[in-house]
C-alpha cells in the first residue's frame, strides 16, 4: 500500500482515538494497527498525571503566572503617576525652569541678570 | 478530563480577561495539553515546567487581544506554545552554535536521576524516544497528540500542507515505533 494512503487511514483511524471514540473498526494493515497501539499507549502515558499527582506544582506555576503578570501591570500602573506625584515632578521642574532663568541662552553664563542683559555677551 | 462546550470556553475566555478564578479555571483546563505539548519538544522536566509557566504568563497578558473570529483558541494558544519553545531552542543554539531546529536535541540521551523517579517505565521510554526524532517531527506528534487542533490548524501553524502532516505524522510515528522497540519496549500488551 502506497505510504500516502497508509498515512491518510492512520490519520482517519487515530482522530477517532483523539475523539474519545472507543468502538473502532478493526484495521486490515498490521503497520497501522500497531502504530495505533502507540498511539494509545502514548495518550495513556499522559506526562502531565506527575503534575496533577504533584498539586503543588500547579498551583505553584499558577500562582507563578498570576504573581508575574500583576507585577507587570502595577509597574505599568506605576508608568502613570497620580496627582501628588505630577504636582512633585512638575514642582521640580518649575524650579528647574527658574534656575535657568539666570542662565544666559548665548553664552551659558549663570551671572544675574538685573537689566535682563548678560554681563558677558550682552544678549 | 471534562471537555468544555465552544459557548462554554468563550464565556470562560471573557471572563478570564478580568477574573483571577476564570483564569485558574482556564489554566487548569488547558495545562495538561500544554504541558504533554512542551513535554514532547523539551525533554527536561525542569526547563518543561519553566516554559510552561512563561506560555500562561504570555496568555494572561494577552488574552484580551484574542479574537475568536480569527483561529480557534486553542490555535491560537499552541502558536503562544510554539513560539515560546522556538525562542528558547534559539537561545540554546546561540550558545551551543547549532541548529536544533532540525536535527534531533540530545543523542545518546539518558534521563536525570531524578526524572526516573518522576516517571514510571512507559514514560521514560517514551519521553528518551521523542529525544531521538527531530524537532519537526516532535512538534507534529505532540500538536497532533495535545492540542487538539485539526489537521488543517496543525498544517497552518506548521506551515506545511494537509497532507504532508499526515505524511510526515506517519513517517514520524513509525521512526517511533522502531526506536521504542529498540529500547526493548513493549507496546502491545
């Protein structure tokens, strides 16, 4: 039988397994039948029954999962800063502003400038 | 294993988005299947539970750009699962200098004595016989085998057509078969 249809019943006959379907009709081609006894035996060697044995670990990857995932959002949270804290930063940025005042924009001197012109470069 | 109906699992997926406990119930519901899933690509067990955890991570924070109109969920949540183990086998070939894409990841693997403990004799076998396939191959068997997806999803996400899945799910499952049988296994009664 050419491979391509060998593998097409296989398919056929292992979705039926997947499906939960226990009453199959029996199989002509011996390579088919017993690669669908592994396949059985596959789906009964279930890895994951450790975890499920193991509880901890579940809830342990689960509270893992949710313990990440809310740190994430609170430092996206943290991105967007309440009343206090804008009034904080824009605070210290008017001060910034009111320092810089004194600094002459030509020349970068920090003289003051009482006629509002710099004693250095006069602009 | 109780199989959610399709109005049941998008009820769960909406109410997962802002419920902790839809989530658990999501969680519980899906982690076996990702679980086999990662198992049959990772053979460790510890990196197994590691990459798992990150997929749920990933669906957490993104499940509420899911849109079922778009793929079937569980399409959709197995692409999460393949790409996470793509980049982890990528940073592993970054410093290993190999491709492990294609070839298979351990030759002459032998299990951790812990993880003998961890599994019982069919398992063991098992999981040192998928060590031995290539990464394609163990990425087919274990979509076809845990992700419930149909075969035409399993082709999309593999990026292969229809029917070279089963072509290459059979060459695959036979490649199997005989190392199972090598090791001195027994899988007909």
């Amino acid at each position: 039988m050419a491979e391509k249809i060998k593998a097409d019943i296989y398919m056929a006959y292992l979705d039926q397994i997947l499906a939960g379907k226990e009453n199959i009709e029996p199989v002509d081609d011996v390579e088919i039948e017993k690669l669908l006894l592994l396949s059985k035996t596959m789906i009964a060697a279930d890895l994951s029954v450790n975890i499920k044995l193991s509880e901890s670990l579940s809830k342990e990857l689960l509270a893992k999962v949710i313990k990440k995932t809310n740190l994430c959002m609170l430092s996206r949270n943290n991105d967007e800063l309440n009343e206090e804290a804008l009034e904080h930063v824009a605070g210290g940025f008017a001060g910034q502003v009111g320092e810089q005042k004194d600094i002459c924009p030509c020349c970068g001197s920090r003289s003051t400038k009482s006629d509002g012109k710099c004693p250095f470069c006069s602009h | 294993m109780t199989m959610l109906t399709q109005a049941e699992e998008t009820l769960l997926i909406a109410r997962a988005n802002d419920d902790d406990s839809a989530f658990a119930e999501l969680y519980n519901y899906y982690l076996p299947r990702v679980y086999n899933y990662v198992h049959y690509r990772v053979t460790d067990f510890h990196i197994c539970d590691d990459l798992t955890s990150q997929i749920f991570e990933k669906l957490f924070s993104r499940l509420k750009y899911y849109q079922a109109g778009k793929a079937a969920f569980s399409a959709w949540l197995f692409s999460i699962a393949r790409n996470t183990i793509a980049d982890y086998y990528r940073s592993q070939a970054r410093t290993r200098c190999t491709s492990l894409e294609i070839t298979a990841d351990i030759t002459n693997f032998e299990l951790d004595p812990s993880d003998i403990v961890t599994y019982n004799e069919t398992q063991q076998h098992l999981i040192k016989a998928l060590a031995s396939l290539t990464q394609r191959e163990r990425d087919i068997i274990a979509l076809k085998f845990w992700s419930g997806s149909s075969n035409k999803d399993i082709a999309i996400l593999v990026g292969i057509s229809e029917s070279n899945t089963a072509v290459i799910l059979f060459r695959a499952m036979r490649r199997l078969r005989i190392i199972l049988e090598s090791q001195g296994m027994s899988i007909y009664g």
